[in-house]
C-alpha cells in the first residue's frame, strides 16, 4: 500500500519550486503544504513584491515561464517600456500579468489582510491544492554587506546581478518575527510523513526561514523524517549565486558543506550523483540520484526518490 500523510517542504524560488511542483505531483491533492521564504520581499514603486511565493505559486498553477524558471509564460512587457520612456526605474523587471499579482497583494495588504491569507486567496482563485504558507506574516528582509557597504537583498541581487563580493548576511525583523500558526500546525501534524528541505539556496532561501525564532525547534520536534536535498552538483549550483556565496562567507561549496549547515536538523540528506564519493563523508543518512530537474518527469521522479527514502527512514526509526 502506498505511504500517506502530509509532507512539508521548505522553499525559496526556482529550484524549491521545481521540487514542490514535483512532490504536488505524487501527493494527494492537499497533502503538500510550502513553507515559503519571505526574506527576498521589497516594496517597489510601492508595490509589495513576492518573489519566492510569486514563483511557487506560477509554478504550481502551471503558469511558470519554462525559460527563465520565474514569472508568468507569454509575459508581455508593455508596462516596463511605458515606466522607462518615463524615466521610471527599470533595474526590476515587472510584466504586465506579474504586475496584476503585485497591485493585487498591496491593495489586500492596505486592507489589513496578513500576507498568509492574501496568499491562500491567490492560490484558491487559480485552483492550487497546495498551500503556500509565507513563513511568518511579519517583515523580515534579507540584507547583504558587501565592499560598497550593506544592500538590501534586490539591489544586490538583481541590482548588482548577484557580482559583488558577499561579506556578510542579515535578516532585518527575524528577531520579532513570530512563525505562521499553520506552519507550526503543519509541522506537528499527527500525520506527518515528512519534511523537506528543498534545493533552494542554503543561505539566502532557507535561513531566513530557519531564523524565525521558534522554527528550527519546531523542525527539530518533528517526528517524521525532516530531509535535505542539495542545491549543488559537483560543486556548482544549477542557477544563482549559491556556490560563490558559500565560498564568499568562508565555506565550502559542496555538498557536504551544505548537510553542514542542516546538521542540528536533518535525519537524511539526498545528493546527486556527481557527488556519490562524498556519501561516505556525511554525517547522517544519505542517498545518491539525479537531483538535475530539466522536465516535468524529472521533477516528479526526484519527488519520488526524496518519499521512498522518508519513508525508509520513517519506518526504521
């Protein structure tokens, strides 16, 4: 008989995403719930941009641009030619169907509404079973010091295309920041199969999740299996900056170096197979696949891979 329960993941944007669309995929509808990173949100031209919730919630509507991995396919960007024609900032893209998300959020969080249910409503209006739960409904903002001083995290990564030399990271309001009462709820769920921690980048996509006080306890009272899978191959991140991150704050950019980080948490570690020589190396249990995810198939296969192995782990516990 086939495993049941519900399944937790932790995600930031493009590759989480990928994975979440993929564990949706081979989960009964409802029973996937995505703690999501807040810390890359930023108003701009006053408007309350998501981008990591933006990216799983296109990616699990099917509404994903396939090329880039972020925004909305067959954007059109009328919008951005009329704001620079005008003198606008242009440095952050929005397109004209992104643009709907970002009015549409505001508006709702100018009426008093928590960013968690602005979200619920999205997802409820193009039909997504799974919930998409923003870690927190407090700020917290990721901050970035390079050599030309602290930035906040856009500017450095869109503004500055991730180039400058990272020296230091902070997450402006973790502090204060209180979890989202769902997330804790979902993570002592009496049928909780597992969590994952998806391949999203270890520093500036999964810590400021892990930052909001009460979190890494809440992951560490889990009683299901709680499972990281890494973000790099042979030593290179798929996408993004993760790897000169790493190397920038002083580690390692492997996969060891990313278990590492995780090591207070995890119960099982999945890498892919360009780093097999390294399993010997971890200290807890670990599996080798192919973690690259290109199509559909592949997201779901992973998807697979990461539940049989929770569950081994479940069962042997």
């Amino acid at each position: 008989m086939a495993a049941t329960g519900t399944v937790v993941a932790l995600s930031g944007g493009i590759g989480g995403a990928k994975l979440a669309l993929g564990l949706a995929r081979r989960l009964a509808p409802g029973a996937l719930a995505v703690v999501a990173n807040v810390g890359d949100d930023f108003s701009h031209l006053g408007l309350h941009v998501s981008p990591d919730i933006d990216t799983l919630v296109y990616t699990l509507a099917g509404l994903a641009d396939p090329q880039q991995g972020w925004g909305r396919a067959g954007e059109t960007w009328s919008f951005m030619s009329a704001l620079a024609e005008l003198g606008g900032p242009s440095w952050f893209r929005l397109g004209d169907g992104d643009l709907a998300m970002h009015v549409m959020r505001t508006h709702r969080l100018a009426q008093g509404v928590p960013l968690s249910q602005v979200t619920a409503e999205v997802c409820a209006s193009l039909r997504i079973a799974t919930r998409i739960l923003p870690v927190t409904d407090d700020p917290v903002r990721t901050r970035v010091r390079t050599d030309q001083g602290w930035l906040d995290f856009q500017d450095w990564f869109v503004g500055h295309r991730a180039a400058l030399t990272v020296r230091e990271l902070a997450f402006a309001g973790a502090a204060e920041a209180t979890p989202l009462p769902a997330v804790l709820a979902a993570l002592a769920a009496p049928d909780l199969r597992a969590v994952v921690i998806c391949p999203s980048n270890p520093l500036i996509s999964i810590e400021p999740i892990l930052v909001v006080p009460g979190m890494r306890a809440a992951l560490a009272a889990c009683k299901a299996p709680v499972i990281a899978v890494s973000p790099l191959i042979g030593g290179r991140a798929v996408k993004g900056p993760t790897a000169a991150m790493l190397t920038d704050l002083g580690g390692a950019a492997t996969a060891a170096a990313v278990a590492e980080r995780y090591r207070d948490l995890l119960d099982g570690y999945v890498i892919d197979e360009a780093d097999r020589a390294a399993l010997d190396a971890l200290h807890v249990p670990a599996i080798a696949t192919r973690t690259l995810m290109i199509t559909l198939a592949d997201r779901e296969r992973l998807a697979a891979d990461v539940l049989a192995f929770a569950d081994r782990l479940g069962a042997s516990a």
